[in-house]
C-alpha cells in the first residue's frame, strides 16, 4: 500500500525563512516571561527559565563560546545526562551555527573516540561523570568543558561550564539558516558503527510544526519529558514540539517510578512521550488525580487507559525521518497496539517480497518518502555511500515490517534489519557480535534478542567456540571472559545478558544463519 503524496513546493514553503534561533526569538518576543524550561531534579530543588531568561543564558553561552574559538559548522559535543546545560548548549549551538552533536552517555570510551573523530569535532561539553570517556582523544579537542567541574586541578585543560559564559549575547545572525546543518545523532544500523545522522534547521522547523499538529498542541499545553535528550523522542518530539506552540517543558533527570507524579501534579503537565517500560512501571504505583490530556507509548493502548485515566495513541518514527512519519489521533487512536496511519507530508510504501504494494491483512517491508534536509536526514555524515544505499529508486528503507489492517490501521510487526531494542535503545546485532569475535574466543557468533518483561528484549548469544584459544577455560570461564571483554567495548544495555555454546548454528536455504530459529529456542526455554 502507497498513501499520500508530497508537494516539495509545499515542504519547502513550510520551512522557508525560519530556524532554530528564530523560533526561540519568536517566542521570547511574543511571552518574555511565560515558563519554558522547568528543571525537576529529584531532589525537589526546581529552577525555571522563561523564555527571556533561557535566551539570554543561551546567547551568553553562544558568545563565550565564539569568544574562545567555536564558529558556524563547527561540531561541539555534547555529551551530558538530561540537564538545563545540555539545552543551554544546544541552542547556543543552534545560535552560533554550530553543530550540536548529542551523544549517548551510556557509550564507552572506544565509542566516545569513533564520535570525536567521525564528526572532528573541535569542543565537548560534558560532566565529570562522564569526561573521562575523552581521555584518549583529548589531543583532537580545542575545547573541553564539564558543567561540575571545580577547577581543582589548575592544568588538567578543563574549563568549567560556568567561565565559558561571556557577558553579553550573541546576536542572531544576519542570515536565515533554513538550509544549515543544525545537529547530529548516532543511530544504530546493521552495520558495527553508528552512522551519524545529520539534520539541518529545516528538519528541526519541520518535526516542530508536525509534533505540534500530529499531537494536536497548544500554547498551554505542559510537556513533561524525562527520556534522554539525546534522542530523537525528547529531542524532537517533546521539545521541539513544545517549542512550536510556545509551551512550557518540564524536564527530568530521567524517568523514575518514585519522581514521576510529583512535578506531574505540581506544574499541571498535560502530555508526555512514554516508552513501554514507562507504563510497566507506572502501572504498579497508585494514579493520582492528574491534568494528563494524553501519552504516547508508541502504540495504542486502550487497555490501560481506564486504569490511567488518559488517552493513548501510537506513533512511528526514527532518527531519519524526524517526526513521526505514521501516527494515530486522539479522536481516532485506533485498535490495540496501533500505530496510526500515514501522516500529512510523507509518502508511505509497505511493499512485499516482490516489491509490490501489499493489501490489507498483509505484512510487508516500509519505505517511507521525503526530502532530504526537510522531513528525511540531510545525509549520513561524511558517508555518501550509506546515504545513498538507505534510498531504493528514492525511497528510503526504513529496515522495518508493517502490518495492515482491514481497516486501514499500521502495526508495527518486526524489525527487516537485524536490530534489538533494549529499553527504548536500538541494538546492532551485528555490532555486538563484532567485539565477540574480536574476543579471539570464538569460531562464530549469532546475537538475538531474548523478550524481557521490562525492557522489551535483552541480548542473547549463541557461540562455537574457537578450536585454537580458550580451550583451557571452564565452561563458565569461558561465558565470563566473554562477557567481560563485552563490557569493556560496548555501553551496558549492548552487553550480552546470556551466552550458549552450541556446536553448530541453524542455517537458511541460503546458508545465512536462521536467526529465528535462534529466538524461538529462548521462547521455548522461557516456557
């Protein structure tokens, strides 16, 4: 099935002489004073920063870090856990014509040096927690800042976030930046790398105006958001979102069970993008009387609406495409597990093994439509090949399976590409069996993922082991050592939780490794 066609005239009309910087001057001019970024940490100290006064912070941050070298298309990292520093770099960035690159915090060190150096990023902005991820590529940085630093150690080359603030604002610049590389992101494919992906001011103008009118926003609405800010979910549908209709964002640390409901109840918040694990959690606390108007969990969820007292509907969307390329409707939110139907400015396709269009009831492979540096990715950085093989004849390969409804409903059905999801993170297979069998320990490797009642599904390995090392380890030495060498290249939540040493691995007609077969033995062993 094919739904809805572009207009590029449309697109490009859409997003013409506007950008980041603009929006926020917008509505600084329009509610100086009106709450924007409400700061909820779990210790109950909360700040607030209208839009004024989130502006002037931010410019200030933008001119020190022009004052110190930092110009338009440089990259700067930031690499920081949710906090209004994060936010504040972020749009400094924007102001400056930077490029924010926003990565996980989870990564490990090998990661954190792959990020540095794919971007040559020339600043980091991070927190002492975190800083010494970038002990091994320190020679590569101009600049490197933590939000907590004390300057304890007068030449350890870190400049406390504090002393990067200059005493007046950096102007916005004289020209509109629509077209200008704004951010990046590191998203997992199948291959042993992330691929960055980069957005333009565009792409950020318009996920703001689709999250707006996809969740049907208004100026009152009350965001609350506790996902990571480094992804696309906080990133663009929370906030930028919430920016578009001039709303007030309450962020947290991260999502916590016991520090939900209190600034919830305190600030009135009436939507939030969830994740599944957010509602298994929350279903086990009592549900206060609350100002919620809807969630998002991904996928509709009528079931527990009574117990929660609000409206759920679903929603599809990646990295590449922004926003949300399929969505529901909360006067139409569909069928349990729905995912919606094609939104306004995508052109959908779910096509068979053949490459036609499949009909209802069927299950087939999604491309979706745009243009690039609008509402698709500008382009994987300084990778015209991955670029151009994501696109068939124009289409990009999302590496995901919908299914049909006789009524015209999408459902999510399966992930094409060989990916896991672990606690709303995506997984490369391929990647986790790569530092596997960089062990030395193994002849061959196969990662799936095994279902979990919280996370949705955690890494599993099945192994032969190498004939020439490790012959000398115990079975379990064996399955330690591995996991082990795992958690010294990979971030906690690509960690294999099982490894089974098996003698042979199933294979298709094709001689690829039946990796199907794989998950239904973990099924079948859980039952």
């Amino acid at each position: 099935m094919t739904a809805q066609a572009n207009s590029s005239q449309t697109l490009q009309q859409a997003v013409a002489g506007r950008d980041l910087p603009r929006l926020f001057d917008y509505w600084r001019q329009r509610c100086p004073d009106k709450p924007f970024l409400i700061w909820a940490d779990f210790d109950g100290q909360d700040q607030q920063w209208s839009y004024e006064a989130f502006c002037q912070q931010g410019g200030r941050l933008a001119k020190g870090l022009n004052e110190r070298g930092i110009q338009s298309g440089d990259k700067v990292i930031i690499h920081l856990e949710n906090s209004p520093e994060f936010l504040f770099s972020w749009y400094a960035c924007a102001l400056l014509g930077a490029v924010a690159v926003t990565t996980n915090t989870r990564s490990v060190a090998s990661d954190i040096e792959y990020f540095v150096t794919k971007t040559r990023a020339r600043a980091v902005i991070t927190q002492e927690s975190l800083i010494s991820g970038f002990d091994g590529c320190r020679e590569q940085l101009q600049l490197i800042s933590s939000i907590d630093h004390q300057n304890h150690q007068q030449n350890d080359g870190v400049l406390a976030f504090e002393d990067l603030y200059a005493d007046g604002e950096q102007a916005l610049p004289d020209t509109v930046m629509t077209e200008q590389d704004l951010s990046i992101q590191f998203t997992s494919g199948t291959t042993s790398r992330p691929k960055a992906v980069v957005w333009t001011h565009a792409n950020a103008i318009w996920g703001a105006q689709c999250n707006a009118r996809n969740f049907a926003l208004h100026h009152d609405d009350i965001c609350q958001a506790f996902l990571p800010l480094f992804h696309t979910n906080n990133q663009s549908y929370s906030l930028l979102g919430t920016l578009w209709v001039g709303g007030s964002y309450i962020l947290q640390p991260r999502f916590s069970k016991t520090h939900f409901w209190r600034p919830a109840l305190e600030y009135k918040a009436s939507w939030a993008s969830m994740i599944p694990f957010c509602l298994k959690a929350l279903v086990e606390e009592a549900v206060p009387e609350h100002h919620f108007r809807f969630w998002t969990p991904a996928v509709a969820l009528p079931s527990i609406e009574e117990h929660f007292k609000i409206k759920t509907f679903g929603l599809y969307g990646m990295t590449e495409t922004i926003t949300q390329a399929i969505t529901g409707d909360l006067n139409h939110p569909g069928p349990e597990m729905c995912i919606g139907r094609p939104c306004h400015g995508y052109e959908i396709s779910v096509r068979n093994e053949q490459g036609q269009d499949i009909s209802a009831g069927e299950t087939g492979d999604l491309f979706i439509r745009g243009i690039p540096g609008i509402n698709l990715f500008k382009e994987y950085l300084h990778d015209p090949d991955a670029t151009a093989n994501s696109y068939v004849d124009g289409w990009f390969e999302t590496g995901d399976r919908i299914r049909l409804d006789h009524e015209g409903h999408y459902f999510f059905a399966d992930r094409a590409k060989d990916m896991l999801k672990v606690g709303g993170e995506n997984v490369a297979a391929s990647e986790v069996e790569t530092v596997i069998m960089a062990s030395g320990l193994v002849d061959e490797v196969a990662v799936v993922g095994k279902p979990h009642p919280m996370l949705d599904e955690v890494p599993v390995a099945f192994v032969i082991r190498s004939p020439l090392m490790g012959t000398e380890l115990s079975e379990s030495e064996y399955q330690a050592q591995i996991i082990q060498h795992c958690r010294g290249q990979l971030a906690d939540f690509k960690v294999i939780q099982e490894l089974h040493i098996v003698e042979g691995l199933p294979r298709s007609l094709l001689n690829k490794i039946a990796k199907k077969e794989l998950r239904d033995r973990l099924i079948e062993s859980n039952s």
